[in-house]
C-alpha cells in the first residue's frame, strides 16, 4: 500500500510539471475577406430592386488540439442512455358539426299577481246588557171587561136609584127619524176603535146589532150587550163569534161619547149595527 500511494505521488508531481513547462500550440486566426462598397446616389422613385445581400462567409472554427492536461483530466461522463420512446395513439377528432340547437322561445312575461288585500280585523263588538223588557200587563178579555162594566153600574144604579122603565121603548135606532143623527154621531165614535171583520170570509154575512145604554156624561151604564147573539151561536159560523166580540170592545173602549147632553132622552138607550159596508160608507 505504501508503494502505491509512493507511486501515485511520484507521478501526479510529472504531471504538474508537465503542464508548467510544456509549450502550448498557437492559435491561429483567419482574417476576414475585404469588400468594396460603392455609394450610389437614388433617385426620388427608382424600378430597380436592391440587390440580395451575399452571404457572409461563416468563419471556420479551429478546434484546439487536445493538450496534455486534457487527456489527463476525467474522461468524459458516459452518455446518458436515451428515454424510452412511448408511442402515443393520435386522438380521433370528430370533425362532424354539432347540431345546431334552435333557440328556445322566451317565455312570455307573467304577469305578477296582485297581492290581496289584508282582510280588516273583525271589529270586536263588546257583549252588550239586554235589559229584559217590561211586561206589558196582559190585554183584558171581553169577559173582564163587561165584569167591570157591570160592577160600575150596580154602583151607579146604587147610587141614582133604578132605570126608568121605559128606557127600551124608547131606544135609538128601532125606526125612530128623529134620532137618525144621533145614532150616525155614535156610530162614527164607535167604528174608529172597532177591528172590521173585512179580513174574515163573508164578511157582509157578519153584521153585529150591538145595545148600549148610556149615562148623561157619555159613559157606560151597563155593558153593551149583543141583541142577536141567539143567531150567532146557533150558526155555529166561529168568525161570526168573533165578529160580535170585536163589536162589544168597540164600545167598551171608545167609552165615553161625546153626545149632546140636552138631547140625552134620545141617546140614552142606542142600538149601533155593526156592519162591514156601514164601515166602508
């Protein structure tokens, strides 16, 4: 080992000197070919084509000897090997047209909606206190009436003693002429508070003869009694019935009359027929 690296020593020290002291070889360079010019005036326009320019003439490259250190340097690194050359498939173009798509219509424009209107709030309607309506005293019956009318008469009779006697012969209205206004006057009293039977079937075949007796101030002095009464409840006619009630609370609430008072011997005892054509006259 030791003569080897002596021997190495030994000759990298040749070497060195070598490169020292040897000569190098001259390098030698070509000079360049002289060309002429000339200067020519051109006119304004000229036809004539400028000239090609020659080539120029490429200066021949000296390669330098190869020297003594060149050879002693490192060989040149071993080519890298080539790549492997992969063989790629050329890709198919479709060279055919894409169908063209026709453009779409646009839409037609929609309208917006009109928003609805809110609903208003239902107005709260505060519960309200219904007072119960008073009740009204029922109307009396014909019955009640006459009842009380007859109570009133016997206090009267009481009081002024008994009827005349003769009170019904000479009563108005059973053919005496002298009395006719007397019984038209009473009559157009009676007839304002009467209910007409006109809403009733037959009502011309409905006539009531109603008797009143009277007092000197108008008023009553026995209930009004229905002198044909027999007949009506042997018809058996209901609406006849009720025809000859309406009659006698004719009377009873259009007490009292205004009658003349001097003439009170004829009106004291009056007989009214309640009719439905005396009513439309």
């Amino acid at each position: 080992m030791r003569g080897l690296a002596a021997s190495l020593l030994i000759h990298a020290g040749i070497i060195a000197a070598g490169l020292v002291y040897l000569p190098h070889a001259p390098v030698t360079l070509e000079s360049a070919p002289i060309v002429s010019v000339e200067l020519v005036e051109l006119g304004e326009t000229t036809s004539v084509r400028a000239a090609a320019p020659e080539p120029e003439e490429e200066p021949e490259i000296v390669e330098d000897e190869p020297t003594i250190e060149d050879e002693i340097a490192d060989p040149p690194p071993a080519p890298a090997p080539e790549p492997e050359v992969v063989e790629v498939e050329p890709e198919v173009i479709d060279l055919e047209p894409e169908p063209v798509t026709e453009a779409e219509p646009e839409p037609e424009p929609v309208e917006p909606e009109p928003e609805p209107e809110p609903e208003p709030e239902p107005v709260r309607e505060e519960p309200r206190t219904v007072q119960p309506e008073p009740r009204q005293p029922a109307e009396p019956s014909l019955a009640d009436l006459l009842g009380d009318l007859e109570r009133e008469v016997a206090e009267a009779r009481t009081d002024n003693g008994t009827p005349e006697s003769g009170d019904r012969r000479s009563a108005v209205g059973s053919g005496n002429t002298n009395t006719a206004d007397i019984v038209t006057l009473f009559r157009s009293q009676a007839y304002r508070c009467w209910r007409t039977v006109a809403d009733m079937p037959n009502p011309e075949q409905l006539g009531v003869i109603v008797e009143v007796r009277l007092d000197r101030d108008g008023s009553l002095a026995s209930p009004p009694r229905v002198q044909n009464m027999g007949r009506i409840r042997a018809s058996g006619n209901p609406f006849w019935l009720t025809a000859a009630e309406r009659a006698q609370t004719a009377v009873i609430d259009c007490a009292p009359f205004n009658l003349p008072p001097e003439r009170y011997s004829q009106w004291r005892l009056i007989e009214v027929n309640f009719h439905v054509d005396l009513a439309a006259g």
